[in-house]
C-alpha cells in the first residue's frame, strides 16, 4: 500500500461528496428550495407536494 494525502483517498472523497448532498437535501427539505453549482453542473434541489424533493442536475450556462 502507497502513501497519498487524503484528497487522494477515493473513500474519503466519496463521503465528503455524500455528506454536501444530503446537507443540501436536509437544507432543501428544510428551506424549500436550493441550488449550487458545482464547476460546470448545476444541483437543483426543489421541495415537492406531500414532502417530496425533486433533485435534478443540469449543466450551467
């Protein structure tokens, strides 16, 4: 096993990528709405009827 910094470890990256997520959902369901653009995606995330959340990826002009 080599030695790499931890922006390196694929495991690491992966939870950091879940937790943004479900921070952005948990704000999302809690504000009503949210989006951030992430380099040239858009995350859209939009609170729906009967506690619902429409997530949708798009890219950014």
């Amino acid at each position: 096993m080599t030695k790499g910094t931890l922006l390196r470890n694929n495991r690491l990256l992966g939870a950091l990528a879940l937790t943004v997520l479900v921070a952005a959902l948990t704000v999302a369901h809690l504000q009503g709405g949210l989006s951030m653009k992430l380099g040239e995606m858009m995350l859209s995330v939009q609170s729906q009827h009967e506690d619902g959340l429409v997530v949708s990826f798009v890219r950014a002009p």
